[in-house]
C-alpha cells in the first residue's frame, strides 16, 4: 500500500501495488495506460494555475506534469493515458469554494492536454477515500461519514463564595 498525502504523487508498475489517498477539497487525478499498464494518482491542494513560478506539488499544475512524467518513465505514452479525477468537496461552509476550483482545474488541464476524462466524483460535501490499482486503472471510491461526535463541555459550576471570603 503506498499512501500519497497532500502534494505528492505516487506511479507504479507493480500489480502488488495499491496506492490510497484521502481527499476533501482537495483532487487526486488517477492516470492509467491501459497498454503499458501503468498507472499512478496525485494529490494537490490548489489549482496553482496562477503560480508559476512555485514547484510545489501542492499546486495542480505542477502535479500533473510530475505524475505524466513519472508515468512515461514507466513506459506510459500521454496519447494513451487515462483519467479519472475524484474530490473538490466543499468542506467550509462560507468562502470561496476551493474544492469546485480544484476540480474544474483537472478537467481544464486534461482537456488542455488531450487526456481522456473517462470519469469523475466531484464536489459534495463529504471527504472520500480513494485506492487505485496503478496496473489495471481500477479506483475504489468510499465517502468518508462524519463518524467523529460532537465533544460538548459542560460549563464548570459557578463557585459559591463562603462567608466573604474566598479559597484559591
């Protein structure tokens, strides 16, 4: 099992291997080459189309050209790859949606590069689990429910003071 976390990538040629994520607003781009078999996931934070000049794989675009790349040094050939994006939650209730903008920046991206969106899970409002199996393209989505309850504190007694003089 190979765990990509925010801003990073994770590709293989290995039919043992299992790469797993877990989004909110964030957006993985699972990427297949059904010839060579290959195939690899990303995880980035922002679309970053306006930050060129950052590297960081937190940034969509820089994400996408490391996991192409990564997946033609396997033997993968871009004419041939595949997509699936999967995330984009809305996970804050007010401000501007990040998740929406993540997510219209895979299908602008891949549109732009000529990448076959074959399908996709975006948007909501519940972060997702996702594992794929890099040889086959094969993804598993689970919805990840709100299982954490609500810690409530009960208001500490009011101390009642004795006589006119207090204890501390």
């Amino acid at each position: 099992m190979i765990f990509v976390v925010q801003g990073t990538y994770a590709v293989s040629s290995n039919p043992d291997e299992v790469i797993q994520t877990l989004l909110g607003s964030c957006v993985a781009t699972c990427l297949y080459d059904p010839v060579a078999k290959v195939g690899g996931l990303n995880h980035y934070l922002l679309s970053g189309e306006n930050q060129v000049s950052n590297n960081s794989l937190s940034y969509g675009t820089n994400a996408m050209e490391m996991l192409i790349n990564g997946l033609m040094k396997l033997g993968a050939r871009r004419e041939r790859l595949q997509a699936k994006l999967f995330g984009g939650a809305s996970m804050m209730a007010a401000g501007r949606d990040i998740g929406l903008q993540n997510g219209e920046f895979g299908k602008r991206f891949l549109e732009r590069e000529r990448i076959a969106l074959i399908s996709t899970s975006l948007g909501g409002k519940q972060a997702r689990k996702i594992r794929m199996i890099p040889t086959t393209g094969h993804v598993q989505q689970m919805m990840v429910q709100d299982a954490v309850p609500l810690i409530v504190q009960k208001p500490a007694a009011a101390r009642q003071p004795v006589d006119d003089l207090e204890l501390f």
